[in-house]
C-alpha cells in the first residue's frame, strides 16, 4: 500500500518560495549585487571571480581561486631546486634585453619627430607603439617571456643579438642537464637492470613485427605486462597504448634536438653515444624507431634523431609546465565574461592543474549562457540585461526575504486595525451585536454556549453565545516610494536595503492588490521617475545633495488623480540640503540652509492638502534630523520611524500592511 501525500494550504502571505521560481539557479547568489551595483554584467563578473555553487550542490572555483593555484603550482616548479638551472640571472638578462629594445624604440621616435612626412612618419609611430604594448605584454615569468621574445620582430640588433646568445646559453644548459641525468640513471644501473631494458625492447620490436606481419599478439602482450610493467608509467590496456606512449618519449627527444643549433646537436649526439656505448641497446633503440616509424606512419616523426627540423623547439617538462601555466594564467586574467573562457583548453588545463580545475573552468565557460538558457536574462548585443521573470524572480526573493525577517522578528505595529466591509476574508471572529450580519460561525458558537451555560444536553443558545465572521478587507491605494540615492547612502551602507525594500514593495502590491498604483522617484541632487523595469539598473548619484522638495513635488505628480488612500514611503538617511532654484538648477549647500527646508516644507505642505500622507523612515539620527522629521509628521499628520538599515525592510513593510487594513461592523 503506497504511503499517502499530505499537504498543508494556508492564504499567501509574502514567505511561500513557490509563487517565484524555485530552483536554486544562479541568479539567486548574485541577488544583492544586482541590485546593490545595477549592472547585471558587472554582477556576472564577480560570480566569475569567486565562483559559485551549481544546482548540483559543487562548488564551482571562481577565476581568482585558479589564478592564486597557478601561482602556487608555478611557485612549486621554480622550488625543485632550480631542477634546469636557468633561472640563476636568466631574468636578469631579459630585463637588460627589454631595456635595450625600449631604448632604441624612444630613439626611433625621437628620430621621428625631425621627419616632414606625415604619413610615413604616423604610419612608423604607430609601428613603434605597437612594439612597445608588446614589450609590456611578455607575461611575467621567464618561459613567457622567452616564447613572446621568440616571435617579436626586434627594433635593436644589439637587444636581438642578446637574445640569440641567451637562448644558446640556455640549451647548452638544459643540455647538461639532460646528458647528467643520463649519466647518472646509466651509471646507477647495474648489469641485471640493463640487461633487462634490452629484454624489454627486444620484446617490444618482436610484438610489433608480429602485428605488422598481422599476427594476434594479444597473449604477448598481456605476458610482456605482467614482466615489465615496472619499467614503464601508468596502465596500457593494449600495444597500441604503448606504442602511442613511446611516439611521444621520441617526439619530445626530436623537439630537444631541433632547438639546438647544429654544433649543440653534434655535441650532444656525440655525448650520447658515448654514454650509451652498450652496442646491444643501441642496436634496440634504432630497431624500436625503425619499426615504430612503420607502425605509426604520420603520427610518427618524419627523419627521427636527424637532422630535420619539423617540430617545433619546446624546452623540456618543468619549463614547458611554466610556459602553459603562464600562458593560462593570461587568459585567465583577461577573461571579463564566460565568453573569453572559450579557448581554453580542457584537456590541457587537466594536465597541468587536475580535474577539479578543468571541471570549474567548464561550469564558468557555461555561466551566461546557463542564465541566458533560463530565460532570466537576455543578450542585447554585448550587454546582458534581465527579462521580466528576471526582474520578478529579484523582486519576489526581495519580498521573501522580508516576510522571512518578519516571521524570526518580534516588534511593535505601532497602528490601530480599523473593522469594514470588504473582500478578502480572513476568518476574524467578533461577538454578535445588534445590526450585524448574521454570519454565524457555528463551531465557535456552540463552543462560547457550552462555555457560558455549561456543558448540558442539549446546548441552548443565547444571543450573547453569538459568534459571527468579520470580514477583512484591503483600502484601495496608491503608493510611491522616494527612494534615496545620494552617496551617503551606499557609503553608509543604507543603499542596498533601501533597494531591496522598493523591490520587494512593487513585487507585493502588483501581485497582491493588482488594483493599486505604485511609483518610484529615486532622489539626490534632484529628483526623477523611475520605471519598475529601470529599478535593478538604478544606482546612486555621485553628485552631491538630498533633495527631498524636489522628490516630492515629482511624487506628488505621480499621485494626483489616483483612486485610494494616498501615501507617499520617503526613505533616506540624510537631512535636506538641496533644492531647486528660481532658475531651475540644482542648489546645494552643506549644512542645510533655511532656504532649502523651508522650500521642502512647503512642499510637505502641498502633499498634505492633496491629501498624500508622507511616511518617513529615516535611517540616521541627530538632533537636526529628529527636529526636521517631527516637523513634517505634525504638518502632514503621517508617521516617522527612525530605523536602522536591518530593520527598515520589516517597519516598511508592516506599516504598509497595516495601513492596507480596516474593519467595519456588519
């Protein structure tokens, strides 16, 4: 027998997560950066930078989280013990090698300015210029510098033939280097150990002759594993695995070889052979590239261990780590949208940095197009802008978040619950007075009999066990909210809060009493309209002054001929200290002068004869401030509430809800 669903119903009040999107997108945890910044594309970056959490529940490493892994795996390749021995005054050298580049650079451009050819000499300039961002571009570590040096068309033929001499330095370095590791792995092998590579190889070339005679050498194989496997990295499932592993071992021994100039290379095959004089391995190695050569055709290296040069020169592991990692860490640096992401490789970034990385950079890559695919935001050419579920789903989370912080907060109304007739009922129980209707509640009534008269049977009723059902309902209005946006307010932290308070407004009142009016006026300097589509994209102004006159003439506009009760919801964190003059500019002046309140007075005035009541909730106190907003509530009858910015979301709130009440006797 299946296990019945059961489910609770109860009347909307602001905190069910289900009337907005509900999954945990993530839009969701760039919310307040949205709003707070205006800029979709700017919050975008930020989730970039830090990183996320996807709907599976990972964590997604953001870019800066990558770049400070490079940094520590670069930094890791550099302690081995300078394992190449090139950096000990390599940079140095680069550094001499720019230099002198740069100084020929402002030479030729100091040759320039005598030139009476204006074109060739625009023409050279530019030229020039290009070489210098160049310059400023190499990247910041040796491997970087030395492949964009490689490339770079130079000015100086001194600065070029340094950077000749320091690459031949260089390899005849790594050279030694890699003829001492050679050594020292022959040296260390005793007669048992190398007679055992010559077996291996000698089974190998036998597999291999088997197979291109097209013979099943799989038995071979699994035998030349069980006896060998130690001599060789990882797992290979079959001979080609093997086969593709030691293509790759040769190919990198021919990249060493074509970066040498050709006395470095006769030195060090010379070297070499006398190393590996045994005449048996030899022999092996040759037979291996001969028929490794047959067995891979193009994927093999044409001419190998001659002196072609069809490969370019890479410098071996530790330097060519280096060299990626710098080349990622470009990328990464420049990357300011998933976009730019693009043309990174997986594959290789899972190489050089593991799996989690390159799991990241691919959610990152995927990150806009992700929200794009949702239908939250939209691309408008290179900008990305939100769509109206978008702007509702921001709105609602605004609203949740509020009616959330109500539920966990206990606080006074401070306002009085008028009864009339309405709509919306909310089961309000009264006792029965004469005149009402007689909508009786039964349960409540037999229950208020018994506790009267006592528990008899059968129950009677009186006139006073009457209990009937109240009917709620909500005062058409029209509300605007003045909305701050002077600097003080994101400097003291009260922008944000503000915003969310607008948000979550609009989103109650449209989906709650659709039948409402709701505006927004943002306010500084001056004052202005502001569509709810515009809403998420306002900032504040960094200009200077509050000017509330302003904001409410402009509100006072918007509200006349609305049906309802009509309010006006200021919010601010500042004293007036703008207005505008008798020649329509903006006047400010710090502290505020009398001119400038009595100017908003007057227009409190005005509010208050079109019968706008203005609510003030004010989110700084002093002794000015308190004086000025107990002036406007005794002009305009309205209420003020100084408040903090945790607690402005829920005194708004609430008062609103408040205000949207009467009751009325039936």
């Amino acid at each position: 027998m299946s296990a019945l669903n059961h489910f609770n119903y109860s009347k909307w009040d602001g905190s069910q997560e289900s009337l907005f999107a509900t999954d945990s997108d993530l839009l969701d945890q760039i919310i307040d950066d949205i709003i707070f910044h205006g800029d979709v594309n700017a919050a975008l970056r930020k989730l970039l930078r830090q990183g996320f959490t996807d709907e599976n529940g990972r964590e997604v490493m953001g870019i800066q989280d990558i770049l400070d892994l490079i940094k520590e795996k670069k930094q890791e390749l550099k302690d081995r013990g300078d394992p190449l021995m090139i950096y000990d005054d390599v940079e140095s050298k680069l550094d001499q090698i720019i230099e002198t580049e740069k100084n020929q650079i402002n030479n030729l451009k100091q040759l320039l300015e005598d030139s009476t050819n204006t074109r060739q000499k625009d023409i050279a300039n530019e030229a020039l210029t290009l070489k210098e961002l160049s310059l400023e571009f190499l990247g910041e570590d040796i491997a970087s510098k030395i492949n964009s040096l490689n490339s770079y068309d130079f000015s100086s033929s001194e600065a070029e033939k340094l950077f000749e001499k320091l690459k031949e330095d260089i390899t005849q370095r790594l050279l030694e280097r890699y003829l001492d590791d050679m050594k020292n792995a022959v040296d260390s092998m005793d007669s048992g150990a190398l007679l055992r590579i010559k077996e291996a190889l000698d089974a190998i070339n036998a597999m291999i002759e088997k197979q291109l005679n097209n013979e099943n050498i799989e038995n071979d194989f699994k035998v030349f594993m069980e006896k060998y496997h130690d001599l060789f990295p990882g797992e290979f499932k079959n001979l080609s695995e093997l086969l593709e592993f030691l293509t790759a071992q040769m190919v990198a021994s021919q990249q060493m070889l074509n970066s040498m100039s050709e006395d470095q290379r006769e030195q060090f095959l010379r070297m070499q052979a006398s190393l590996l004089s045994d005449f048996d391995l030899n022999w092996q190695l040759n037979r291996l590239a001969n028929n490794l050569s047959k067995c891979m055709g193009e994927n093999f290296p044409n001419g190998f261990n001659s002196n072609s040069n069809n490969f370019s020169p890479q410098p071996p592991s530790e330097l060519t780590s280096l060299g990626r990692l710098s080349d990622l860490e470009f990328m990464l640096n420049q990357a300011y949208s998933s976009g730019a992401l693009t043309d990174i490789d997986l594959d290789e970034v899972k190489k050089l940095l593991g799996n989690e990385v390159s799991d990241s950079i691919e959610a990152l890559k995927s990150l806009g197009g992700t929200l794009e695919k949702s239908g939250l935001i939209n691309r408008d050419k290179d900008t990305l802008k939100l769509t109206p579920k978008g702007l509702s789903k921001i709105a609602g989370k605004a609203l949740t978040e509020l009616f959330g912080d109500l539920k966990s907060s206990m606080f006074d109304l401070h306002s009085t619950v008028k009864i009339g007739q309405g709509i919306d009922s909310s089961d309000v129980l009264a006792k029965y007075e004469f005149g009402d209707s007689m909508d009786l509640d039964i349960t409540s009534t037999v229950k208020q009999a018994v506790f009267n008269n006592g528990p008899t049977v059968p129950v009677k009723l009186y006139e006073n066990d009457f209990m009937i059902i109240k009917k709620e309902e909500s005062v058409r209005a029209a509300t605007v909210i003045m909305l701050d946006l002077s600097l003080s307010m994101p400097m003291k932290e009260n922008f944000l809060p503000a915003k969310k308070v607008a948000l979550a407004l609009w989103s109650l009142i449209t989906s709650k009493y659709p039948k409402d009016y709701v505006g927004i006026v943002g306010f500084s300097e001056t004052a202005f309209e502001i569509k709810y589509n515009e809403l998420p994209g306002t900032t504040w102004n960094y200009g200077f002054g509050t000017n509330m006159a302003h904001g409410l003439a402009v509100s006072r506009k918007l509200l006349n001929g609305r049906v309802g009760q009509k309010q006006i919801i200021m919010i601010t964190d500042g004293e007036p200290t703008a207005h505008i003059d008798r020649y329509g500019k903006p006047f400010f002046h710090y502290p505020p002068v009398k001119e400038t309140v009595d100017r908003t007075l007057a227009e409190v005035l005005r509010c208050t004869k079109s019968d706008i009541r203005i609510n003030t909730f004010m989110l700084e106190s002093t002794i000015f401030l308190t004086g000025f907003v107990k002036t406007i509530t005794e002009l305009n009858k309205g209420k003020a509430f100084f408040t903090s910015n945790e607690n402005l979301g829920k005194y708004v709130l609430m008062d609103f809800m408040n205000n949207k009440k009467t009751r009325k006797r039936l």
